[in-house]
C-alpha cells in the first residue's frame, strides 16, 4: 500500500471543509483560506515498472478528481509522479517553463498532457533555478526530478517561489520540493448608493441662519393636520431646503463617513 497523506498546519485546521481519499494513490482536500476555495491533491504515481492497467486506472481517477473541482476554485495538485520531464519545452511551451534537466520518458509526456488538457502549468518547472533547486532525487549514480508541482494557469500569479530545499530530505536521497503561495482576503465591495445625497457636512452656522430663514419663509411651520403628517411635511420641507442650500452630492458613495 502506498497511502498518500497531507499534513494541514494547525493554524489552518479549522479553514479545512473536506478531505477525501480516493485510493492508495490519491487524495485531496479542500480548504477556505481568504474568502478563496484550495483545493489541494496529493497524488503518487505508478513507478515506470508497473503494469500498464494500473497507470491508466491512475490518471483516469485524477482526471475524475479535477473534473469534479469548479473552475473557479483553486487548485493545487503535488506528489510523486514518477515520471522524466526534458529540459527544452518544446511543443510544451505553454505548461513548461524550460527550466528542467534530463530527458523525457513516457510518463513524462503523460504529465504534460494532463496539464495541457486542464490548462494547467507546472511549477517547479517555470521559474529560472540553480541545478541544486531542480534535483529531487540524488544518489551517486543519477540525479532526476521525479516530483512536481501544478497549478491552473490562471493561478500562478499567486506562486512566489517553487524549489527544492537541499538540506532537507524525506529520505536519504528524497528532497523536498517546496511551492510559495500568497494569497490575500478577499475584499468585500463597499455599499454603493446611486441617490443624490444632501451635503450635510456642509452646514456651518452661516448656513443654519439662512436655512431657517427659508423655512420662516416658506410656512414650513405652519403644517396642519394630525403629529404624523405634519412631520411628514416639515421634514420635506427641511430636505428640500436643505438640497438648495447646502448642495447635494453625485451619488454613488460609499456611504457618509462623518458626523455632524
């Protein structure tokens, strides 16, 4: 068994809302982190000397996993995916970055079809690293980069760094492979008013004398009826004298931001 797992911090614990396994080999879970949906899939490939069926059972269960994840959420996918990606992009210039080493093998192109056919670009492989930053696995007898690192195209704007950590290991000769992300709250639009609004932040005292000269003027005090209608009354009075003297403003504000 090969069992796939995904450490969460503990700040971030609470922010999680899913986590799923689909087998051995794959699981995701799904966080809401700044008003943003995370999807994060752990994923661990079939090593090249397996039976055919089960790497296309693999990636046939992955491309349902992404499939399920809505296009407006993010989504981070990462693991062991076991396979050689060449240094040139060639054909693969919009997934690969060009900053690789070695050759390509079969599974190799498989990654790059998968991330093409979800519009997806991978990482580890689209930012100008020393050689010691690309190198996953290291032994005296063959350096490879095994491990990567994808995200949607459209999210990469988010990704500040993506690299290995040579002094750190998951085994002796296993290193870590490391992807930075910044991701800010989301901020939430202010109430738009599109009413003309009366500039009350106007009224000075010079202001006051000459609007209670125009109510005076205008009987706005000789209201009759019952208390409701005259108060109806007198207040429109009010805003109406009060638009022609102290103006009024263009509308769509955010709101009245003083007191008076």
């Amino acid at each position: 068994m090969n069992e796939v797992g995904i450490l969460v911090d503990k700040d971030l614990h609470e922010l999680v809302v899913e986590v799923r396994r689909v087998n051995d080999r794959l699981m995701i879970i799904k966080l809401v982190v700044g008003g943003f949906t995370l999807n994060i899939i752990s994923a661990y490939a079939p090593q090249a000397g397996l039976d055919e069926e089960v790497k296309r059972r693999f990636w046939e269960d992955l491309d349902e996993m992404v499939c399920g994840i809505l296009h407006t959420e993010r989504l981070f996918i990462g693991g062991d995916i076991n396979s050689h990606i060449e240094a040139t992009s060639g054909e693969y210039y919009d997934v690969h970055g060009g900053f690789s080493f070695g050759d390509r093998n079969g599974v190799g192109t498989s990654v790059l079809d998968f991330a093409r056919a979800f519009d997806l670009v991978i990482g580890n492989l689209s930012l100008p690293k020393k050689r010691e930053h690309l190198v996953i696995f290291w032994s005296s007898v063959a350096e490879t980069q095994i491990d990567y690192l994808l995200c949607r195209k459209s999210d990469r704007g988010l990704c500040t760094d993506c690299k290995v950590i040579p002094s750190e290991n998951l085994s002796t000769l296993h290193r870590f492979l490391v992807m930075d992300l910044e991701i800010t709250k989301r901020r939430r639009k202010r109430e738009m008013y599109s009413q003309h609004r009366i500039k009350w932040g106007a009224l000075t005292e010079a202001k006051v004398h000459e609007l209670g000269f125009k109510l005076v003027t205008i009987g706005a005090w000789r209201s009759s009826g019952d208390a409701s209608a005259m108060w109806t009354t007198t207040a429109q009075y009010i805003r109406e004298v009060a638009r022609e003297v102290l103006g009024v403003s263009k509308g769509y504000s955010g709101g009245h931001k003083g007191g008076w």
